[in-house]
C-alpha cells in the first residue's frame, strides 16, 4: 500500500505527530538527493518528531512557572557586583542542589543581583526539563492571604506539584500576613 504525501501528512495529523509532518518532505528530498538508506531518514524524522516535543514542553513548563524572563548567567554582568560569588552562582545554575533534594538560599541587600541569578537559575531548571515555579514571594503570601479559602488550595497546589520552587524577595516588604506566614512553618 502507497500513500500520498497528503495521505500520509493526514495520518500524522491524526497521530499528531507534527514534528515529522513539518519536516517530512524536507527530509525526503534530503534522502532522495543523497541516496540516503531508509533507516536513517526514518531516524531522523524520529529525531524531529523529539525534538518538537521538547521545545513544546520546555515553552509550556515556561509559560506555567510564573518566570517573566528568560535570564542566563551569560548575559549577567559580573562587574555590576564582583562580590557576587561566581563559582557559587554557577555551581546552582548546574542544578546538582535539585538532584540530591536540598535548598539552595541567596541572602544579600536589594540591588545585588540576586534576583537575576535566581531568575537565571529557574530558566535553568526549565531548560533541564523541571517543572519550576517561580514566584515574587510577598506578592505571593499577599495574594494568598486575600484569596478565598478555595482559591487558596488551587494557589498552593501549583507549588506542591513543582520540582522547583523558587521564591524571590522574600521578606522584602518586611511582613507577610500571618494566613500567609503560617505557610512557612512545616
């Protein structure tokens, strides 16, 4: 049996596999014009088909985790504060912290780059194929604190369900309402 490329591009749709479909006549004249064998274009097309599933997943993990910027320590300009502790910045950035299942704590006065590396971290996180939540955290423990009782469990259950939390400027309002604070104590 041979199908049409819109027979076949129909029956992808309905597996939905739209990473092969978007490539897949790329990848035949590719395979024509190199007299390729076909396991290895079929390879190939798998490969696609992998990689649009991850970009998806790494846009959807980022879209859900609250992050507002995608910052890198790349971009990050050390000058600004070099008593920031560099190795200490990329040895969180490498995320083993997550892997072994312990905290990581920033602690410094506003305005020393804490928030762009815990920024930078998060992508990291996401990057790495974590699901993160990243959140302003007196903004967060205000919001909670106003919510009715039932918005209040939907609020907490997104942070239960992550592998990473992230809560930036914590105390930085100097109080968190007690609903809010109790949160904190286990």
């Amino acid at each position: 049996m041979t199908m049409t490329l819109p027979e076949i591009d129909r029956c992808l749709r309905q597996l939905r596999l739209s990473g092969i479909r978007d490539t897949l006549e790329t990848r035949v004249l590719q395979a024509q014009g190199a007299s390729q064998p076909f396991l290895e274009t079929f390879c190939l097309l798998l490969q696609d088909e992998l990689d649009r599933r991850q970009s998806r997943l790494i846009a959807r993990r980022y879209q859900q985790s609250g992050l507002e910027e995608k910052l890198t320590l790349a971009e990050f300009d050390w000058s600004f504060n070099p008593t920031l502790p560099r190795q200490a910045c990329f040895q969180l950035h490498a995320l083993k912290f997550v892997a072994v299942g312990e905290n990581a704590m920033f602690i410094g006065k506003p305005g020393t780059g804490k928030s762009h590396v815990a920024k930078a971290v998060t992508y990291q996180a996401i990057l790495q194929g974590h699901k993160v939540q990243y959140l302003e955290a007196d903004d967060f423990f205000h919001r909670y604190a106003l919510s009715p009782a039932a918005q209040r469990e939907a609020r907490l259950r997104s942070i239960f369900d992550c592998d990473v939390l992230v809560l930036d400027d914590l105390f930085l309002a100097r109080t968190i309402p007690d609903e809010a604070g109790a949160l904190l104590h286990p």
